[in-house]
C-alpha cells in the first residue's frame, strides 16, 4: 500500500532507507578533509566526464562488498549508521527502558533469534494458506482479499488515505493499480535476454516457495508458469512508469455509485466494509486495473487465483520464514534483481526492519543520541538562504510573465521545512510484540499500520506527519503537503559537515535543498498550488515556454546510456533531472553569497568554485552492480549517479569557467542548447 506521493533525492535499496549517523562528539569534530584528493582521476579532462575526473581512482579500485548491490556515499553513511542503531538496539534487547523501549529491543531480538523463525518453518503462515485454500468460489476469493487487510495482509487490491489532490485539506480513499511480483509492467513485456532470464528466474522462485510448502516438483513448476501467465494478462492493464508521473491523468473521482456503475462485478459498498473504509467518493489512480481484474476473475480458474494469492502470501512472509524461504526470497529479490552476491548480515537487516516497522520509537533515541540542536539551527539557515535566492532567481526569470510569477513566488514562500525529526511522535500502543515471535510481531506492526491509515479518513490532512523516519538518508519534497523535508540522517558528511568549508556544504547539502525546492516546480510538482491542491496556476504561455524548455531535458538525458546499450528514459527521470539541475545553480548562487564564494582563497590547490563542484561530485560517489543498474533504469526517476554529475554541469556556464571547459570536451554545450528554466 502507497500512503502518499513524495518526491525523494534517491531511491535506493530498502535497507539503505535506515540512515546515517549525525554523531555529537567523534567524526564530525574529527574530520578535517571534505575532499578526498585520492578519489581523483586527474588523467581524465574535467571537460570530458567530470564524474571520472572527481571519483574515477576510487571508481576504479573500489570493490562493491559481496552483500551490497552497490557501493559509495549513501551506503557508507547506511553502515556507519547501521552500527550506531544497533548498539542502540542491542542495550534495548538486553536492557530497555519503558514500554516503548521493550517493545523495540523485544522486536528486533525477535528477529535476530534466526534459530527459533527456522524451527517454525512455514507454521506461522499456514493459517492463511488454510483459507486460500478453503475458498469454493470467485466472490468469496474477493471477500477474502478484502477482509485480509485488517489482518496485515491484503491481496487483489492496493490503495491508501491520503490528501485529496484538488482538495489537499481532506483525506480520501486513493486506489492503484496491483497484482504483479516483478517490478513493473515493462518486465512482463519486454523480450530481450536480460528480462527474458529474469522471468525465467521469477518462475523458478515461484516453484521455489511451492516446493518449499508441500507441493510437488513438477504441480510447482507448471502452476509457477500459469501464475507468470496470468499477471502478464494483469500487467496489459497496468500504466507504465513513465503514465504513472501524470499526476492528472492519475486523477479520477468517483462517487461511491458511479464506481458501482462502472464496475457492476464487484460489490463496492460491501468490499469498502469489508475493508472499513466510510466513504461517498473514491478516487482511483488506474481505473483500467479494476475493470481488467473483473474480468480476469471470471475468464481465469479459481483454482489459479487460489494459487496467486497463496504464492503472494508466502513471498510476502518469506523473510519471516525458515531459511529456505529467506535464501529464495534472497536468491531473487536480492540477486537477480540488485546483484547482490550474499544476503547481508542479520543484525543489519534487523537493524532496518525496525526502523521500518516501529521507526518513530527508535528514532526519538536515535535523535536523543546522535543529533544536536544546533545541527536543525544550521540546516534551517542553509534553507533559508537557498530560499532567499530562489526567490531571486524566479523573479529575474526572463520566460515567465508576472501572474504566473506571482503564483510562483507564493508557492515557493509558502514551502514548510521539516527538519531533523517530527515535533510530535507517533504512537504505537495497539502494537503487540512477543520476543519468540517474529512472524506474529511484524503483522501487528502492520494491523498497526493499516489502523492508523485508514483512522486519517474523515480527519483533516495532519501536515505535521512525516513519511521517512529520522535515521533515513534521503530527502523529499511533498506536493501535497507542499513541504520539503531533511531527516537527521542526511545531515553528515559527505552531504554536510559543521567543521567544513561553505563551498564543500553548499554543493553537497546546499544542493540537496535546491533539489527538494525545485521538485516544487519540476513537471509534476508546478502542477500543485501553494496550498498542496492540484490546480492549474499557470498562464497558457508559460506552461508552453516550460514544456518546450523541458523538453530539452528530455532530449538530453535520452542520450546517455549505461551497459553499453541501455538508453536513460528521459520522460521517466524527468522531474529528477529538473531538480538536480535547478537545485544546484540555486546552490551555487547562495554559495556565492557566502564570504568564501566571494573570494578566491585555494583549499587544497582548488579554488572555491572548484572545491564548490567538487563536493557536488563527491555526494554522488556511488558505484552499482550491473544488475541493480539495470533495474534502476527500468524503475527508477532518478538518473544513475555519473548523469547526475554531468548532466546539470553541462548547462553551467560556471562550472565550464572554473574548470576551462572549451568548444570541442565532450561535456561542452553551445549556449543555445544549455539548460536553464529555475
């Protein structure tokens, strides 16, 4: 289930959502260089890939560990926290303080007791195989899909409450598109030998799980083929990546009986009973899902729908399960799909997964402990400053007239700025944990979880929630909530650092903020007014003079490609380009506000525009296994880290000064086709 809509800085392996460590006394007192010369590959023209030239020598000589599906800046902060949030959890395992500390330190020892979950085997999920099983027909097949959400299942269906687009005061029902276990429609489709073997594989992992609980090899195998057979039917009716950024098109209210109308297979009022949704009006993302799956209800056999929905109920479990099951689950989702060589230790999966299932409780200690206040001060001054030269910049703009400026300058001073952690925590009592029970704990946390989502219907929007936990290193913009939003896990080096110069923090950091401000205005986020409601405050001719300039970016990143072949899908990462290019020049421009910026005092033979670049370089220090790279590119808005790098420089006329960037680098830009709309 999807709660909300966030447009995040990165998007990496789940394990990696759990954070970094803003320590309060060692490394951030401690470090004196913010950039690592050796990292360098000086034989490489800045001019001609400056993601090389920055971090070539450790692109080169760096090995990504065997339990990883990449390596870099945002998995090194991940393990330098990830040490820090078990020592905090282990002392809650062995001596917690309160309830809440209990509940916490009894969860994650629960999962790290691998002995008791293996000698349970598949015992703790054979309940709800039992009722799959026990169901004679395809209206009870729907009931039951139904009723499983308030038990932290939830099959068939996909939805969440949320703010209303039009209406971002007010909560609503908001339903997807579901049914497919590889990652997207394109997968189902697409025929050349890469996706052909991962389909292959999915087939293999699905008799896997079949053999594992009691069924024979070849009923496994031949049953595996015909679930792969039916979500490919499910995957016709499924929007693409590329659909699914339309935040219009996604758009479509129903009243309650219209809905009915529209779909007479299903019993809507019943099914919203069923799962405890007191509604008149629906919204429905991909409507074209819910007529597809009527039909497949009726034009498919019971029997292979029963077999669908007890295959989701034993991969979603897996990781609960005995070790066969984990190694599966592993061997795919892990494997195949990220390139991960060997599953990660378990206390750092642990470490993750309660971070995941009860992270506002073990955020206030990890805040407590590894956050200081004025770190918040620091950081709410850094995006002050950006968003005083934002302001700058929008009202200089020579493509857009005065009305949609106006708008355009009340959305950007009506930003609100979340920093470090939420002021008000979220509760957890109705969440039940048994040491010896970790299958048993993580459906609690998940009714928990469902409760307190569908608890939001009938209330006003709670602009207060956060929808990343403290530890996470990441960032987002939400349009709905019209808000940009810094976790206290971002807040370290290499993205900002007390001790460093402002030229190292404003290209890291600073251009983070630029980046979450900018998603405000990118191609989905300037379709929200400055209350968070999706309405059209543009001018006809502006909106034009933007898609025409966006389009350049399209074209741009289209260009690039990774594994030799596999071209960037510009129309995908468009939004995260757009940011990445708008946020760094704000960034560079408040840099060059700052006493160093206005200098040009060298720093390790560089001087502050370089150092400034050079920073921007070194948050992006990433490498990825070819398998991880591959599915990025399949699935993710973000573009891969050298395009990250390069792409935005391209359009800067003062990185091309800094660097003495010339007609004829492969990085140079004539004037005319550079990039500049924020």
């Amino acid at each position: 289930m999807k709660y909300t809509k966030v447009l995040s800085l990165a998007a990496l392996p789940a394990a990696l959502l759990a954070g970094c460590s803003q320590n309060k006394t060692s490394e951030a007192s401690k470090r004196t260089v913010f950039f690592e010369k050796s990292g360098m590959d000086t034989t490489v023209s800045p001019g001609e890939n400056f993601f090389q030239y920055a971090n070539g020598s450790w692109y080169k000589n760096t090995q990504i560990p065997a339990s990883e599906s990449g390596w870099g800046s945002f998995y090194i902060l991940h393990e330098e926290n990830q040490k820090d949030l078990r020592a905090i959890l282990e002392q809650m395992a062995k001596d917690p303080e309160g309830d809440n500390g209990k509940k916490v330190g009894d969860f994650y020892a629960s999962g790290m007791d691998t002995a008791g979950i293996d000698k349970r085997g598949f015992e703790p999920v054979k309940p709800l195989l039992s009722r799959i099983d026990a169901l004679k027909t395809p209206k009870e097949l729907v009931n039951f899909a139904a009723d499983s959400f308030k038990e932290g299942e939830g099959f068939l269906f996909s939805f969440f409450v949320g703010p209303d687009d039009r209406i971002s005061t007010k909560n609503a029902v908001n339903f997807q598109q579901a049914g497919l276990g590889l990652p997207n429609r394109d997968y189902y489709f697409n025929n050349d030998p890469a996706n052909q073997k991962i389909r292959g594989e999915y087939v293999k992992y699905i008799t896997t799980l079949f053999t594992l609980s009691g069924t024979d090899s070849v009923t496994a195998r031949k049953t595996a083929t015909e679930i792969l057979k039916l979500e490919t039917e499910i995957a016709k009716s499924h929007s693409t990546p590329v659909e699914l950024r339309d935040p219009v098109k996604n758009y479509n209210k129903f009243a309650v009986p219209d809905f009915q109308k529209a779909n007479p297979e299903f019993d809507i009022k019943d099914l919203l009973n069923r799962f405890n949704l007191k509604t008149d009006t629906l919204l429905v993302g991909q409507p074209r899902y819910y007529k597809a799956l009527a039909s497949l209800l009726k034009t498919q056999p019971l029997a292979l729908w029963k077999s669908k929905l007890k295959f989701e109920a034993l991969s979603s479990s897996a990781s609960a399960l005995s070790s066969p099951f984990r190694k599966a689950k592993f061997e795919f989702y892990g494997k195949v799909l990220n390139g991960q060589q060997k599953e990660q230790e378990r206390w750092k999966q642990m470490v993750s997964r309660t971070d995941q299932g009860l992270g506002e409780l073990l955020g206030q200690v990890y805040v407590e402990k590894h956050f200081p206040a004025e770190a918040k001060e620091r950081m709410l001054t850094l995006v002050n400053n950006l968003q005083k030269v934002y302001q700058e910049r929008i009202e200089k703009l020579d493509w857009m007239g005065p009305e949609t400026k106006k708008r355009a300058l009340e959305k950007l001073n009506s930003f609100t700025k979340k920093i470090g952690y939420p002021d008000k925590w979220k509760s957890y009592d109705d969440v039940s944990i048994s040491r010896e029970k970790y299958y048993e704990n993580l459906q609690s946390i998940a009714r928990h979880g469902y409760k307190e989502m569908i608890s939001k219907l009938g209330k006003p929007v709670d602009k207060a929630e956060w929808f990343m936990t403290p530890p996470t290193v990441n960032a987002y913009y939400n349009p709905a909530f019209n808000e940009i939003v810094f976790p206290a896990g971002i807040l370290r080096f290499p993205f900002f650092d007390f001790n460093a110069d402002d030229a190292i923090n404003y290209g890291a950091i600073g251009a983070v903020i630029g980046h979450e401000m900018t998603h405000g205005f990118d191609d989905q986020g300037r379709q929200y007014d400055k209350d968070g409601n999706l309405k059209d405050w543009w001018t006809k001719e502006d909106a034009e003079r933007f898609t025409k300039k966006s389009e350049m970016v399209v074209k741009q990143y289209d260009q690039y490609t990774v594994l030799n072949n596999l071209h960037i899908n510009g129309k995908l990462t468009l939004g995260e380009n757009l940011a990445d290019i708008g946020g760094l020049a704000i960034a560079y421009d408040a840099f060059k506000l700052t006493e160093q910026g206005k200098g040009n005092e060298k720093i390790d033979g560089f001087t502050p525009d370089q150092r400034f670049f050079l920073g921007f370089a070194q948050v992006w220090r990433i490498k990825n296994r070819d398998e991880m790279l591959r599915t990025r590119i399949s699935t993710d808005p973000h573009s891969p880290e050298m395009f990250r790098v390069n792409g935005p420089l391209s359009n800067m006329p003062q990185f091309y000064k800094a660097f003495n960037v010339k007609p004829g680098d492969k990085m140079y830009k004539p004037e005319a086709e550079r990039v500049k709309i924020w």
